[in-house]
C-alpha cells in the first residue's frame, strides 16, 4: 500500500481474498463490487468493494472529501457509477433509477435537512409514511415519531422551512427511522444536533439493527460510528485504505492519511499492531483549521483533506 510515511500493511493472499469476498456476499443485503464513479471528468471514487449483511452495521469513516457522500449516493441510486456493479439480494441494480432502489426497500437520509421547506412538520410526516405504511398506518407513525422527537410535536403546524437546523435534521430522520427499511444509509447522522439528541438516535439505531435491518453508517464522530458498527471501512483521496472488522481507532488512524496519487491495494481482515503516528513533512500539513480534534467528553472528529478538490467537494458532500 501506498501511504506517505506509513509502512504498508500485511495483505492476504489474492485467493484467500477473493474467497473472503465470495463468502461474505453470500446472503448479503447490498454490495457494491469493484465500483468507481465520477462528476463529469472529475473521478471521485476508485474500484470500491463491500458487502452488509442483514442486521449489520458499515462505519464508512474518511476525512471530508474522501469520497463518503458519494458512496452514500451510489448505494440509494442517486449516482451512477462509471465501472462495477451494485447488487441488493443479488439483484443487479446498477444503472437504475433512484426510485427502484427505494422500492426495493433501501432509504437514504442524505447529509443535510431534506425537508418540504413549504409544508407543515406534520404534512412533512404524513407524506412520507403514507408511501410506506399506507393511508390507514399514519396516525400511529406520526405519533411514534412525535414520541421518539417531541419538539416535533411541538412544532407540528410550523413550516418545515422555518425549523431551526437541529429541528430540521430531527424531521429528515423521523421520516426514515420510524419504519425502518431493509437497508438504511445515513449520512452524518449527527450534524446539527445536540448530543443528548445523538445518543438518542444511536439507541434508536441500535434497536433498529436487533430487528434485522443492515445500516450504512457515514459519519465524522468516530466513537459513535464505531460502537455500532461491526465492519468499518476507511476512505482516503476516493480510495479504501482499510476495510475490515471494527478495531481501536488509534490503529485506524495511519489508514486515514491521505494516499499517494497510484492507486493502493486495500487492506483487509485485521489491522496491523498499533504503532507511532507516521510523521507528515511540514510542507504537507493541512493549516491548523482542518486537522483533526477532540471535543469537550473525548469525541474523535475527523479533519479534512490536504488534497485539491475532489469529487464529493464538487457534490456538496
């Protein structure tokens, strides 16, 4: 693997490997197999490969723009990818409209607020479970809904768009967490709201995956996204550096490092012992701003790219 200053990782042989992958795809819900995918001219991601299994959880972890968003959009649809193939229960998707994967039973609630910003919190609700539980089931989603985020309940006649930013993102993932789909992909499930209200929706995931629902986790707050997770992968510059079961962080940390410009093997299965963070050259460190930092109570943030616009940048993601 090529990584600056970082030695590279033991790999398994490419029979064993390819017998891991065969092993693991058998009854998974959703892969992605060798899938790579750009913005116009811009390429984004790179031979990306994974598999969830039902009532499993991927921490897909990476610095902004890596390429996280991007995936998030591969998986519902909403990106079509330049080479690979993306299966739900074996079945071919790739290429097909957005609203094939969601009727197959694959929600996505992307990073950001994702509300009707001119209908009421209430119709906001309404609209959305009525396409899943029908006409006859949405009074007893919304009230259930109301009970896991009751300041939603407060705000029931309020214009979506007049929420503020925490309250907007309470109501994107009320319509997707109540009635949980066969695989879920979240996307910074976190931003905007407050801890009390993180810890809530963990609890609330982590019910949510005992029922047997697969879940698609991509997220900054690395403690968070690692104590749900059974499987992790890591993205640097579009690129898997890491993918494998769920290890300390301190070992995920050389994996999280920008990679050179030649595409690396992927490591895979078990992390190497941990070891010293590899030192980077002072020419090549991001400005203090965007490095990586710990909040108040030990929260592990993840920094942002030393590297040139990539192709989630120039998606918003």
């Amino acid at each position: 693997m090529s990584r600056r200053g970082s030695p590279a990782a033991t790999l398994p042989s490419s029979d064993a490997a390819g017998s891991a992958t065969a092993a693991a795809a058998d009854g998974a819900v959703f892969a992605l197999d060798h899938v790579s995918a750009a913005y116009g001219p811009f390429r984004a991601i790179f031979d990306i490969s994974f598999t969830i299994g039902p009532g499993r959880t991927l921490a897909m972890l990476g610095a902004n723009g890596a390429g996280k968003t991007t995936i998030a959009r591969l998986c519902s649809g909403l990106v079509e990818p330049t080479s690979g193939q993306v299966r739900f229960h074996g079945e071919d998707l790739t290429g097909r409209p957005a609203f094939e994967f969601a009727r197959r039973g694959i929600v996505h609630a992307p990073e950001g607020r994702s509300v009707f910003a001119t209908l009421t919190v209430e119709e906001n609700l309404s609209l959305s479970f009525r396409a899943v539980v029908g006409p006859k089931g949405v009074s007893a989603a919304i009230a259930e809904a109301y009970a896991f985020f009751p300041k939603l309940a407060d705000r029931r006649s309020q214009l979506a768009g007049s929420l503020s930013g925490g309250e907007q993102r309470m109501l994107s993932l009320a319509r997707v967490l109540v009635h949980p789909p066969e695989l879920m992909i979240v996307d910074e499930l976190s931003l905007g709201l407050a801890p009390i209200i993180v810890g809530e929706v963990y609890r609330h995931l982590e019910t949510i995956k005992a029922r047997g629902t697969a879940l698609l986790i991509v997220e900054q707050h690395v403690e968070h996204a690692l104590a749900l997770a059974d499987d992790v992968i890591v993205l640097s510059r579009g690129q898997a550096t890491y993918h494998g079961p769920v290890v300390p962080v301190d070992q995920l940390a050389p994996y999280l490092l920008p990679v050179e410009a030649t595409a690396p093997a992927t490591a895979t299965a078990t992390a190497p012992e941990p070891a010293a963070t590899p030192a980077i050259p002072q020419d090549e460190r991001a400005p203090a701003g965007d490095r990586g930092h710990t909040e108040p109570g030990g929260e592990v943030l993840l920094p942002d790219e030393d590297a040139a616009p990539t192709g989630d940048d120039l998606a918003g993601g």
